[in-house]
C-alpha cells in the first residue's frame, strides 16, 4: 500500500524493486503531491488496484485523473476503490472517466458514492468493463442514497460476468433488483444484501438462477421468511456461509438447509426468534464442516442443542449461544473436553447465583475460563 512520500530518495529504489506487490493508495488526510504523481507514472509502474477511499477535497485529485489517462495507465488497472469519495464534483466529473477507461477492471467498491450510481453509469460500466466480476456498495452515514432502483437493476442487465455482489444497507434494493441481479448473473457466488429491503421474491430468484451460490448474507431483511429459505436450500447446495441474523424464520427453514446445504460451513441464525433446538440438531448432523454457528438470542436454543454441536462437531470453533435457555449444563459438558476445537464462545451469564436465575452461572464459567486458557470466552447479561 503506497501511503508515504515518494519524493523521499530512499523509498524510491524500494518502490521499484516491490511494484508486482504493491497497491496504490491516496490518503485522505495527506495525499500525493502532482510531483511525486508524476514520478510515478513517468516510470509506468503497473499496479493494479488504485483507491481513492474517504477523499473529501479535490486537492490533487483532478491531476491524478489526468495523469491516469494520459499515461494510458488505465489499461493495467484490476481493482478501483472509491469508497466514500465526497467530493461530488470531483467524482461525477473523473470517476466516470476513470473506471470506463479500465478496460481490464475486476473489482470496483463505490460505497457511500451514489453520485455515481446511475443506469447510465452502470450501462457503461457493462459496455466496458467486460472483466468486471466483483461490484460493492454500502450506504454510508454521509451517504443520501438517492439511487434509483432502476440504476440498482441495470446491473443485472449490463454486468452478467459478476460473480461477487455486495449491495449493503440500501432500502432501494428491493425484491425487483434481486430478480432481476439473479436472473441476469447467474454465475454469483457471493451475495451481500444486509439490511436491504429484499423478501421471499427476490430470493425465490436466487435459488431458481444462481445454483452456484456459496456466501449469502441476509442479515436484518425482515421479510425473509422459511419460503425463501427452503426455496435457497433446494436450488442451493453448494453454499458455505449464510447470514440470517434477524430474519423472520423457523426451525423448518433451518432443518431444510441442513439437509439441502450440507458443505455449510459458517452459519449466523441470531436472533430469529423462530429458532430452537430442532434447528441446530439437524444443523449438527448434516453439516459436518460446520465450523462457525450463531444462536445468540434464540431463548428455544437449550442444553440439547448444545449436547448435539459436542456430539456430532468437534471441528467447532466459533460458537454463539447466548440464550436463557444454555446453563451449567452445558458449559460443564465444554469444560469435560466438549467441542476440543472451540476458541470462542458466547454465553448468557447469570447476574446472580440464585437457583432460578436464567444462564450460565459466573463460579463455571471462570473454571472453564481456567482449564481452557485459550478459549475467548464472551459473557453477555440480559
């Protein structure tokens, strides 16, 4: 990551030598002066990833530009980072120019820019950027996001190569979006939609389009219910990792993707109320790669389910579970040699040690703290 001065002599021959290894980085505080750009390009140093992240003056920044396409150093560009440039001006006036000129551009981040997300952007960034297979985007505090939802849509249409797509916090991206994003890049991977306004739809099209999907994070999308769910694990099996921390599911939705999703590897089921034992069961069973699983929240969650993880998954090693319903039992079961391959753990812990207080009491939680010295351990109270 280039973050130092390039006028200074002793950088530059080390500069020279490491360039295969090295991103190119503006810094939002200090940036590159023209004349240690000009240094730079003049020795058409290929990097590959450029990133312009968090700049909110235009210092510097149109020169950049300039010298970027003058020097038709574009053309060895994989990467761009755009990621909360402020500068509305400087971005609509060059971030345009820069990336369609980055004919061999894989990766693009423009959160917290959507200035620059229109349906003629996105139109030129398909026409052009035939490589492009990574697009992210998140909503930042600073960020208006007034995009429409058929610039969120032209994605899909103009960018079909994507196989890595993170829409993050947006309430634009609707079921609409997602059908048409699925339908049109049928070879996604991973899929990002937390906190979007995404439902059974949308996600009825992931599972009929996109049969190679392994990542999907649907944390806080409220309206994904067991219908989408069991849709996702019958036209899903490959998936790895799913986030549904907040959806409106149940144990049904759980148990189908246990059997349908059995390389799951990492799964996050907090806070969904519908969630109990039943779930995590079958999760223990099937999955036996599982090697990260959140419950926390989920009251139905008890000792059972716990004994089940210890049974069936000793290659456990993140596990979530603070819930009124996992006491001493279990965490005696831990300290007796369950789950060998845990490093972290989440508990409820008891604010007393009163017979008919709800969690894990403080006396066995410090003893396992102390015959498991590697263990990290996290108390949660109600």
């Amino acid at each position: 990551c280039l973050d130092v001065a390039v006028s200074d002599q002793r950088v530059r021959p080390l500069l020279l030598e490491l360039y295969p290894f090295l991103r190119f980085q503006t810094h939002s505080k200090r940036g590159l002066t023209e004349h240690e750009m000009r240094w730079f390009f003049e020795r058409r140093i290929p990097l590959s990833s450029i990133s312009f992240s968090q700049h909110n003056t235009s210092d510097n920044i149109t020169a950049i530009f300039d010298m970027i396409h003058d020097s038709g150093y574009a053309k060895s560009v994989k990467c761009i980072d755009l990621s909360n440039f402020r500068n509305e001006t400087v971005a609509v006036r060059h971030g345009i120019q820069m990336v369609t000129m980055c004919r061999s551009l894989e990766r693009l981040n423009m959160g917290g820019c959507s200035h620059l997300v229109t349906e003629s952007f996105i139109a030129q960034l398909g026409k052009r950027c035939g490589s492009l297979h990574t697009l992210e985007y998140f909503k930042s505090f600073h960020d208006p996001c007034a995009i429409s939802e058929s610039s969120w849509m032209a994605v899909g249409r103009w960018c079909p190569s994507l196989t890595h797509v993170d829409l993050l916090n947006c309430k634009t991206v609707t079921d609409a979006v997602v059908a048409s994003l699925a339908s049109g890049c049928s070879g996604l991977r991973t899929l990002g939609l937390y906190d979007t306004a995404v439902g059974d739809a949308g996600m009825i099209a992931v599972a009929t389009h996109c049969p190679l999907l392994t990542s999907l994070d649907l944390q806080l999308c409220f309206s994904v219910t067991d219908v989408s769910v069991t849709a996702l694990a019958q036209g899903c099996p490959c998936l790895c990792f799913v986030c549904l921390d907040g959806c409106g599911i149940t144990d049904a939705a759980a148990v189908s993707l246990a059997h349908g999703c059995p390389m799951l590897q990492e799964v996050d089921l907090s806070s969904c109320w519908g969630i109990g034992d039943a779930a995590v069961i079958a999760l223990a069973q099937k999955c036996k790669s599982l090697k990260r699983l959140g419950v926390d929240w989920c009251d139905s969650v008890s000792d059972v389910a716990v004994a089940a993880l210890i049974q069936h998954c000793p290659t456990l090693t993140v596990l979530n579970v603070a819930s009124v319903a996992v006491t001493d039992v279990s965490i005696l079961a831990i300290d007796s040699g369950g789950l060998p391959s845990l490093v972290h753990l989440c508990v409820l812990e008891s604010e007393s040690d009163a017979v008919d207080e709800v969690g894990c009491s403080t006396f066995c939680l410090d003893q396992l703290v102390l015959s498991r010295p590697r263990l990290r351990l996290i108390r949660e109270t109600c």
